[in-house]
C-alpha cells in the first residue's frame, strides 16, 4: 500500500443467509460482494457504480464499519477497522461518516435539524453546549444553509435542503473520509448539480476523502477521480474517470456509457443495450456473470470465470475479450 493510500479493500466478500420455503432444502446463500479489492489516494473520489443490487451498498456498509465483511478486510491508513485495535474502532465515528440516499428516513423527524446534527458532538461530549450550538451554526451556513434553521424540524425543509442538512451532519464530528451512498438520486436535476458543486468544494476546504456511490455513471464521472464498475457483486472495471470515458473496455461499462442520456437525441447502435434481464444472485450463470447479456460473448465466457486483469497502467478489466 502506497504512503498516500488512504482506504484500502483487500478481497472483501460478503454472504447472507436466505432462508428457503418451508419444506424446502437448506438456506442457501447470496453472495452480495465477492472478492472486492481497490484502494483511494488521499483527497480524491472513488466512484463506484453499478445497476440497483450488484452490491454497492454493501460495500457501502463494509466500508463505513456497519456490516462487518464475511472475509477480506477494510484498511485505513494501514491498520484494519475490522480487526485492528480497539483504540482504531473507538476513533472510527470520528474518522468516516456516511451521507444516506433519503434525507427524510435518515433524519429524526421528531427533533430539531439542529438537535440532529448536534447528537455526535453530545455522545463525544465535545466542548461545552454552548461550543457545540456554534459549532452546528457555523456548519449550516457553511452548507447554505440559515443560523436561525437551527430550531426548525425536517419537514419544514426541501428535498435538496434536507439533504444539506444531512452533510452537515456528517461533517460535525470532522471526519477524513465520507461515504455518499446514491447521496443525490433522490433529488431534483437542477439540485442534484447543487448539491455535487458542495460536496465537491468541501472536499477542497476541509482535505476530504469520498467514496461516491450511484447508479447514475454522468453523475459519478462528474466527481470522481477513480470509478470502479460492479456488477452482480464484483468489480468489471476500474480505472480513471477520464479513461474511462475515453476508453471504456467491459462491455457493460460501455453500455453503462450508452445508456447516459445524450443534450441531443441520437440513434444508438442496435448493438449497444444487452438483451435479457439481470441474472438472479442466487443462481449466477456458469462463467462470466454478465455472458447472457452481452453482445461480445463468446464460447469461453460461457464456462470460465474470467481473470482480473490489468491491461493498461492502472486500467483492471475482468473480461474474456483481453486475454
């Protein structure tokens, strides 16, 4: 891991349980993450994206110290949150936050938005409450919005604005690194590019380091450095945002890209939307996952797992077409 590595993840997989009707044979399981590796430089976004179920919350949660991985491990800085020190996950809150998809169900709608963003620096007893009410004051304004918001309750709130709300209060605690899960989907287009402009000069201000997550690939190459592409639990692509957009290998990523509504309507090639629906988690196909799907398969994607391969400077690709 290299000195300015800040995040790194180290073959995580994560299974689950699902139980069968009655009956039935034994649970069997869903793998949502499998063998998951990819670091972020200090300062800079990863984007990850992918289709709604490849696996990109979970890895969301692993990442943020909400759902341990299954195996694999989560490092920061070099030292495991998983299975580092206890002095390591009792700093964890102070160090990674998380900003949710809905800022309706992650806000508390029986407190003040104040109260709410307040709560960290009240169970870390952090100065006196007088310190801590300027402290959630000055943060308000820093993300547009009033002082004199302090005392009001969520529902007398915007989408866009409860959602600055929730930025807010993923920063009170100072941390280095924020998780933004689907952070704008909920929101407006017009919002969404408020939204993102913040976020982006936040990172400026205050040294943040992100992990961007969408389903929208425009809106993640928008903000990130690096984007990694899932799909059915694994990474098919990671590379640059600019090579990406550039040269795009998987052809999921490349229909990710067609898939992007273009200013001007164009006619897409009859080549470029992959037939069929995702396959189910539980029962993947044999070989490459997204075979049944895409235009370019051939005889071995049908039996052989392909390998992660890196075929140009910093530029992975799990495919059957570059080997």
């Amino acid at each position: 891991m290299s000195i300015t590595t800040f995040l790194e993840l180290k073959n995580v997989t994560r299974k689950f349980s699902v139980e069968q009707p009655l009956f039935s044979a034994a649970p069997r399981e869903l793998t949502a993450v499998n063998d998951v590796s990819f670091t972020i430089e200090k300062g800079t976004t990863l984007g990850l994206v992918g289709e709604s179920g490849c696996g990109k919350s979970t890895v969301a949660k692993i990442v943020a110290h909400l759902l341990p991985p299954s195996s694999g491990d989560v490092l920061l800085e070099g030292e495991s949150i998983w299975h580092g020190s206890h002095k390591t996950t009792r700093s964890l809150p102070q160090r990674i936050q998380m900003i949710f998809q809905d800022p309706v169900s992650s806000l508390n709608p029986r407190k003040s938005i104040g109260k709410s963003i307040q709560e960290a620096l009240d169970v870390h007893r952090v100065g006196s409450s007088a310190d801590r009410k300027k402290v959630v004051t000055e943060l308000l304004e820093r993300v547009g919005m009033r002082a004199e918001h302090y005392a009001r309750y969520p529902h007398e709130f915007s989408g866009g604005q409860r959602q600055r709300v929730a930025i807010a209060r993923s920063l009170v605690l100072n941390p280095d690194f924020i998780v933004c899960d689907e952070a704008v989907s909920a929101l407006d287009v017009s919002v969404q590019a408020q939204v993102l402009n913040l976020l982006t000069e936040l990172q400026n201000d205050f040294g943040l380091t992100y992990m961007f997550i969408s389903h929208d690939l425009a809106v993640v190459g928008h903000v990130s450095d690096v984007i990694a592409v899932m799909y059915l639990g694994r990474l098919v692509e990671l590379t640059s945002a600019q090579a990406l957009f550039d040269n795009a290998l998987h052809p999921y990523t490349q229909m990710l890209l067609e898939a992007i509504p273009a200013p001007v309507p164009k006619r897409r090639s009859a080549g470029s939307v992959p037939d069929g629906d995702i396959p189910s988690p539980l029962t993947l196909p044999k070989g490459c996952p997204f075979h049944p799907r895409c235009k370019q398969v051939m005889p071995v994607c049908k039996e052989v797992t392909p390998q992660w391969l890196e075929i140009e400077k910093n530029h992975h690709v799990l495919c059957h077409l570059y080997t």
